[in-house]
C-alpha cells in the first residue's frame, strides 16, 4: 500500500469523485474510415485492427464495419473518430465523433 492511498484510504479509482456521485464512464473511441454516406445521417465507417495469427505469428488485418450517427455530412474515404453511445437504431449505437483527415478527391 502506497503512502497516498495510506493516508486517503480511497482507491485511486475513485479519488476525486463526490460522495453519492458515480464516476463518469469511460466511452470507446475508434478511428476509422467512411466507406458509405448513402444513408440519412448515418454513415458506415470501416475500422482496421492488426491482430497476431496464433501459430505461425503473422500480423493480419481485421475490420469491422460499424453504423454511426453523423449530424455533418461526410464524404467517403474520411478518416473519423466514432464514439460509443446509446442504441439510436436496430443497427447504430455510434457517433461520429470528430473529422480526423478529410479525403483528397482524385
């Protein structure tokens, strides 16, 4: 046991927070690309992830296409930033969250 956690005797968790407050919850960001903006609102952002084979230790490329929320208007080929929020729809529970980098037109 550490001397500060000795002397407060609250976790570092919970340090600075009111008594009968809950902590704020931390939500997931993940920074993607937008290959669809063909819906109202919505956009499909594609996000890569570089995951370890198992046995032979190669890294491979994993994606996932998640629905979010986009109030802006976003083109394809945008890197955005989504964040996690509450189900807005069968399939959409993210919000663009912020433009990374804008695509350059060819």
């Amino acid at each position: 046991m550490s001397t500060s956690q000795a002397t407060t005797g609250v976790a570092p968790e919970q340090a600075g927070v009111a008594p009968g407050q809950q902590a704020a919850k931390v939500q997931r960001t993940l920074v993607g690309r937008v290959v669809s903006n063909k819906m109202q609102k919505t956009v499909t952002v594609l996000v890569e992830r570089k995951v370890k084979h198992a046995v032979y230790g190669k890294y491979m490329v994993r994606s996932t296409r998640y629905h979010a929320h986009a109030d802006e208007q976003y083109n394809e080929g945008d890197t955005v930033e989504i964040r996690e929020s509450r189900p807005l729809s069968r399939t959409k529970s993210w919000v663009v969250a912020r433009l990374v980098r804008a695509s350059t037109a060819v």
